[in-house]
C-alpha cells in the first residue's frame, strides 16, 4: 500500500509579510515577469504577440506597455472578441498565427495550441501566465 509524505509544509499565518505587504502582490510578480520578459525574451523586439487577453493577459500587456512592448496582434479563442482591436492590435484565432510575421509570443493561457501549429517553446514563444 502506498503511503503519502508530507515533505514540505508551511504554515502561513494571516499576519505575514507574504499576506500583509504589497511587495508580495499579484502585480508585482507581474512587473517582475515583465521586467525579465523584457530585458530577455523580448530584449530584441518592442513588439510580440500577446496569447490570451484574459486577467492574465491584462496585467501582462499593461506591465509590458509601461516598459515600452506593445503586442503587435492579439490571440483570442472567445468568438466575440475575434476581428476586433485591443489598443490598436488586431484580435485573432490561433490558426492565423502561422500567417503572420515571426515575432516573440507571449502566451498567457495554455500552449497547447502553439505547439500543435508547430510553434517551439523558448525558441518561438514563452508562457508566462
């Protein structure tokens, strides 16, 4: 029979830093990812390609416009946003992304989709969701 070990627990007190002071907030994990998205990935290029404009997708695209990245298309999969523009990208489905010119994609949802349009991780796209 198998036997289930606790190898880590932590326990997190409603008073800890972690809870209690904005240095750990969402967005500042946020602007972290942005930050190295933006001095790595996206060191070469001011423009790329947003996957998902969820929650997620905000937050992304407002942390990378206040470091001067601004996606040049928007990849949707929600029908009522498909044809339309998001801060002046153009929203499109997945299966138009092989039409468009290679940029660094920035996929904030799931990436099993770029990768059966045979988009490479690191190399063509980086999740960061």
């Amino acid at each position: 029979m198998f036997r289930a070990e606790c190898f880590y627990s932590q326990n997190f007190r409603p008073d800890s830093l972690s809870r209690t002071d904005g240095r750990y907030a969402l967005s500042r994990f946020v602007a972290c990812k942005a930050h190295y998205l933006a001095r790595g990935f996206l060191a070469g290029s001011d423009r790329y390609i947003l996957c998902g404009y969820g929650s997620t997708g905000r937050s992304l695209f407002r942390a990378l416009a206040d470091l001067g990245k601004r996606p040049s298309h928007i990849v949707e999969v929600k029908p009522s946003r498909v044809g339309k523009r998001i801060h002046g990208a153009p929203v499109i489905p997945p299966g138009v992304l092989p039409r468009i010119e290679a940029q660094p994609i920035i996929v904030s949802v799931a990436r099993a989709t770029l990768g059966a349009l045979g988009f490479i991780e690191t190399k063509d796209y980086v999740c960061a969701a």
